[in-house]
C-alpha cells in the first residue's frame, strides 16, 4: 500500500512538471556580448534583454528579435532594425535618429520621448498594429479610407 502511494505521488509530481510552463531568459548572453562588442547581430534572440543606455550607434540588428528587451536611452542612431521585432520593447527616451526600421515590428513598444527624427519606417508595423505607409519617415504614416458616418457600403457589386 505504501508503495502505491509513492508512485502515485511521484506520477503527480511528473504529470505537473510536464505541464508547468518552462521559465527561460530568452536572450542569449553570446548573443549581448556579440553586439555589446562588434555592434553587429543580424538574427540574434536578445529577447528581454537589458540594452538601457546602451551605445549601439550604427548597430547591425537587422531581423534581431528584441521583443520585450530594455533599450531605455539607448543610441540607436543610424542602427539597421529593418524587420526586427521589438514587440513591448522599450525604446523610451532612445534615439532612433536616422535608424533602419523598415517592416520592423514595434506593436506594443513604449516609444515615449523616443527621437525618431529621419527614421525609416516604411511597412513597419506600429505600437497600434497598423502597418505604416511605404515612405514613412520620422513618423509612422497611416493611409486609411473614412467613410462620412451616413454613407454605408453597397450591399451588392451591382450597386457601384
């Protein structure tokens, strides 16, 4: 009896540790001391790491995943980010002067008191999750069709 019930118990214990959620830091520190070091990291995971203050002036980052990473003041002036995802990253303060963000994904990043100023945006994807315009400089610009709120849509194509 007393052995049925240590197997049961460690049957339990593995059934929850299969199911709890794996906890990892997901940068790769090879992957900061890369960067830290040569300025160059295309494809890097730097995922939730802590880039604050960081000088990465004309930083290679280029399709980089920096999603929720740390870029508080960081110097990103003339950085190549084209198609890094920086999802809930926070640029807060940065200077994005003259920096690559084309297709870039900014959805959810804290852009507070960031310098965009020159900054290529084109199809990025905004902190809203609207695409940017192609062109887009220093700001994200957004082409949308308003309709006059008493016009409606046609019902069928023959209504054109």
């Amino acid at each position: 009896m007393k052995r049925q019930g240590h197997i049961l118990a460690l049957c339990l214990v593995s059934f929850v540790l299969c199911l709890s959620p794996r906890v990892t830091h997901g940068f790769k520190q090879s992957d900061v001391d890369k960067i830290s070091n040569t300025k160059e990291c295309q494809w890097c995971d730097l995922r939730g790491a802590n880039l604050s203050g960081s000088d990465l002036s004309d930083a290679s980052l280029s399709g980089a995943n920096l999603s929720e990473a740390r870029l508080k003041g960081a110097n990103l002036t003339g950085a190549n980010l084209s198609t890094a995802y920086l999802r809930n990253a926070d640029l807060s303060g940065a200077n994005l002067t003259g920096a690559f963000l084309d297709k870039a994904n900014l959805n959810g990043a804290n852009l507070t008191g960031a310098n965009l100023t020159g900054a290529k945006l084109s199809k990025a994807t905004w902190t809203d999750g609207e695409k940017c315009d192609e062109g887009s400089t220093g700001e994200c610009k957004q082409s949308r069709v308003i309709r006059p709120k008493d016009e409606t849509p046609p019902l069928f194509p023959a209504d054109f």
